[in-house]
C-alpha cells in the first residue's frame, strides 16, 4: 500500500490514475510479479502481489519514483508524492487471501466513491472488473484469484460475488488485513492489537497470518541474517544524546518533556523524538510510551503525525535525525 504524502489526493485525477496503471501493466509481467487483486483510491493505492525473482522493492520503487517525477512536472509542484516508504505486509495464503481480494476490491463502496456492486461493476480502477467476465487487465491473474472461489455445484464468480455481498450485508471488521496482525523485529515475533495498527511500520516487517505462520518467518529471516539485535546499550546512549540536544537546542529538560505540558512546541518535540525511538532504534509503542511518559495511544498519534511535521517544518527533520 502507498499512500498520498500527508493524505493528499495524489490519484483523483484519472489521468494520473491513468499512468499508474499503465506502469503497472509494464511492470507486472516485466518483473514476473503477479498480481491477484488492486484498486487505486485518490489518496491511496493496494495492491496484493506474489514476488517473482526480484523482491518487491524493485517494483514500487520503479512504479512510485516514475509516478512522482511525472506527477510533479505536470502539477509544477516539488517534493515527496508519497509518504514515505510503501507499506507491506507477508501473507499466509490459507484463511487471509481470500478475504483480502474481497477487502481490496470494496474499498470503493467501503468509502463512498460508488455507491452499490452496480457500480463496483463499472469502476475501472480495479482488478475486481476482471473477477467478473472478460479480463480488463492482462497483466492481473484473475483466474487465480477466483479459483479461490470454487464452491461445490457453482462457478467461481459465483462464489467471489456471493462472498462479496455477504461481506457488504456483514460489514466484517477486516482492519487486520489493512495492517497485518504481527510485527517481525529486533525483539523477535510480537502480536499486534487494533490499539496498536498505527504504530510505525519502519520499526519491522509486518505478518498476517497465524502465530505458526509468523514463527516459520521469523526462523527463515534469522537464517538470512534479516534481522539484526538491538544492542540495548546503544540505544540508550542514542536516546541519551538525543534528549541532550533537544535541551541545548530548545531548552527543555527530559523531565519537561515527558511531563504533560501541551504546548504546540512540545508536541512537536515528542513526535520527532517517537520517530527516532521508532525508526532508528526500533522502539515499540509500549517502550515509546515509557521513553516519553505517555500513553501508548498517545505514541500511535505522535507517529502518524511525524511524516506530516518533517514535511511542514525540514529544520525539525534535519536536526532530529541527521
């Protein structure tokens, strides 16, 4: 998933959404991907893929940078298109591919851009056309994704529609499948709650998919050397200093900042330091909170608004993580 920088509606034209897919269709058989369901949304895009022999990198790199450079010399606009790095989540096929081309290709009418499967039918700028009748995307394996669908005495589009509506009349909450249900990190395999889907994705790779599924993957990236141990020592003395150069630089103590002062200066001053526990020393929520004397809550807003407050203010960004 790539999301438009601090929600910006980067694909609400259909000529960029246009582009987008005209890369994709270059991209997706180029690189050996396939690709089992999609859907481009004004601020944001999914994609559920299967990696060929080049690792996922190589293709939203090539689809995002390529996006974005045309995206500003058409807008006459500089800077990020996209926050951040692409969100990506490993998952197990049984139990969760099924429900995720069905969570994928609502999101349309979870938001309001149509308004019932009449219009689902007619909206272009997703795979689920293609589950339907003729494929509109060649480069999309819709034959794969509705074998998944095969039900005794009925055809898989039958069974895909069916299960379609039963997720429109149900409203099941599938907000799991938007974040993964656990994080592989520096402190192993760690379960996430609903509480927590915000946290920061750099501090990991998330897992959907069963305790026994996450464990299988953690074991494959620890033979791979994928997963590097935090040396405690180290990051205490990182925090250390950086809690020294925020009070030579602004003033405020450590005991100032994790007291409950709700000063905009403060805040600001919390988020970027959430990000760096997050980010580059691999801090979890539960370990932020305590960093800074908050709530765990508290931590999820600092970091979602950190992307947005390096943006606004770079002098923040680049004196916080240089």
């Amino acid at each position: 998933m790539a999301r438009g920088i601090c929600g910006e509606s980067v694909l609400a034209d259909e000529s960029d959404r246009a582009d987008i897919v005209g890369r994709l269709s270059v991209l997706v058989p180029g690189l050996s991907f396939r690709m089992f369901a999609w859907v481009l949304m004004p601020n944001h895009l999914h994609l559920l893929v299967q990696t060929g022999p080049v690792p996922l990198s190589a293709l939203m790199h090539s689809l995002l940078t390529g996006f974005a450079v045309r995206y500003n010399l058409k807008h006459d606009r500089k800077g990020h298109v996209f926050q951040g790095r692409f969100k990506s989540i490993l998952v197990q096929r049984e139990g969760y591919f099924r429900k995720l081309i069905r969570y994928i290709h609502l999101n349309p009418l979870r938001a309001g851009i149509v308004n019932n499967v009449i219009e689902l039918k007619a909206y272009k700028w997703s795979g689920h056309p293609s589950m339907l009748g003729p494929a509109c995307c060649p480069w999309m394996d819709s034959s794969a994704s509705l074998l998944e669908y095969e039900e005794e005495g009925s055809a898989s589009v039958l069974g895909y529609e069916r299960a379609l509506e039963a997720d429109i009349e149900n409203n099941p909450d599938y907000s799991d499948l938007a974040h993964g249900n656990m994080i592989i990190g520096r402190n192993g395999l760690e379960t996430i709650g609903p509480d927590e889907h915000a946290r920061s994705w750099s501090g990991g790779s998330r897992v959907l998919g069963s305790r026994e599924f996450g464990l299988e993957v953690l074991q494959k990236m620890r033979l791979a050397g994928g997963i590097p141990l935090r040396d405690r020592a180290e990051v205490n003395s990182g925090l250390q200093d950086l809690f020294r150069k925020v009070e030579s630089r602004w003033g405020y103590s450590r005991d100032v900042i994790r007291g409950g002062s709700r000063s905009p200066e403060l805040a600001d001053i919390r988020s970027a330091i959430a990000w760096v526990a997050s980010h580059r020393y691999g801090l979890t929520h539960s370990e932020i909170a305590m960093l800074l004397g908050c709530t765990r809550a508290a931590v999820t807003y600092q970091l979602s608004r950190s992307e947005c407050l390096f943006e606004e203010i770079p002098f923040i960004r680049e004196y916080m993580i240089q």
